[in-house]
C-alpha cells in the first residue's frame, strides 16, 4: 500500500495511505482553515437514540404531562435514561417525537421540555377524538446538564396508546457539533 | 384531580385560564408518582392558593 508520512514536529505522525483496489481517486482538500472530519468524529459519531412507550399512560387534565418512555431501542452515548435526554456531547439536537393518546375533549400540546421548563410548543390541537400528536424541534444543549422531555398538555383527562413501539415513541441526533 | 379542586376553589376559572395558549396557570405532572402540582401561578387576580386550602 502506498502512502504519505507526515511526522510531527515533536512526537507521532500522520500517515496518508491509498487502498489497494482499483482505480484512481482524488481527494481534494478545502481551500480553507480547519480539522478534517473522520469517521471517530464527532459529528458523524455523536449521540442518538430511539425509544418508546411501552404502556399506555394515564394524562390528567388541564396539566403538563411528562410522557414515559420505557423501552430505549438504540442509544449510541448511552444518554437516555428515565424518559429524558441528557447528552454528554455539546450540540444542536434534532429531536422528533409521535404521541398517540385520546380520546381527547378539548386541547391538547405536545411539548418539548429544557430542563425542566416549558421549551418549544409543538403540535397543538382541540377536537373529540383518538389522535396522534407530532413534534419536531431542534435543541442546543451543553454537553453537561442540559436535558430533554416530552410533555403533552392535555385539556381533559385521557390516556396515551402505547402496545408497541410504533404508537409513542422519541428519536433525537447530533445535527451540529457546538 | 388537581384541576377540579381548583375550579372548586374559584369557580371563576375556566379552560382558558390554564391553556397554553395565553392561560396564566400551570398544572405539572412529572409522571413520578407524586400527582399533579401548580407550576407557575400568574393569575392577575386570584391568589395562587395555599396547600391547605387545596387539601
């Protein structure tokens, strides 16, 4: 395999080597200042996680309700514990979450939770009848003790749908490095 | 329910007063087993009421 050593100026070095397959490739540095992405990071490592309720929840009525999430499907960094989100790594995260619940008799407001408080309003509706909520909101959190919960305001006392994991569920990923 | 005992309490309250959308109350329950509680109280005229009178 052929490659490039590059030492550094007082201890280890940077090796640049070609695969021994077929063809030729270029790569092409940007024309600009900065630290070249690798797989290690952590823009393309970052957390992220999936998970969902595993049984159906009681809402009580004219409150915010935090939204259980039991059963964690994958969590990359090992963030997500007790239905909130605490990333370890500083960033922007995406977050998307799905509420089934009703039947509803009245208004109703999934929404993200920062740190305890009111964050962003999501999907906001008023009608008589099972439904599913939808949310999606980018959150900026500190790497330390910034975290994450989903609540649903719900104008009369019902219950989620939660028999499996495609009914009520929360996934969120580092978009952006801070 | 902690809604009810405040419509009990001051019966001028409705809906709207606890509403996302422009409501000046804030009922919390953080599903940990300990119920709903009074988050935020910022109603212009009625005084936030005390544990006792919510017993």
């Amino acid at each position: 395999m052929a490659q490039i050593s590059i030492a550094g100026d007082t201890s280890g070095a940077i090796t640049i080597a070609a695969p021994s397959v077929a063809g030729t490739n270029t790569l092409t540095l940007p024309a600009a200042t900065g630290t070249v992405l690798t797989s290690a990071s952590t823009q393309v490592t970052g957390p992220a996680f999936s998970a969902y309720s595993n049984s159906n929840q009681s809402l009580t009525a004219s409150a915010f309700n935090k939204i259980l999430f039991q059963v964690s499907e994958f969590d990359t960094n090992s963030n997500f514990a007790s239905s909130k989100f605490t990333p370890t790594v500083a960033g922007y995260y995406l977050i998307n979450t799905r509420l089934a619940a009703g039947p509803f008799n009245g208004e109703c407001v999934l929404t993200f939770y920062k740190n305890g408080a009111i964050y962003k309003y999501s999907q906001d509706i008023s009608l008589s009848t099972n439904y599913s909520l939808h949310g999606s909101a980018l959150i900026y959190c500190n790497g330390s003790t910034d975290y994450i919960e989903i609540y649903v305001y719900a104008g009369s006392a019902t219950t989620t749908a939660s028999s499996n994991s495609a009914y009520t569920w929360v996934q969120g990923y580092l978009a952006r490095s801070a | 329910m902690l809604y009810e005992k405040l419509i009990k309490l001051y019966p001028s309250l409705t809906p709207q007063d606890f509403s996302p959308n422009g409501g000046t109350i804030i009922l919390q329950n953080d599903s940990d087993g300990k119920g709903d509680y009074i988050k935020e109280w910022e109603h212009s005229t009625l005084a936030k009421p005390t544990d006792e009178e919510l017993a």
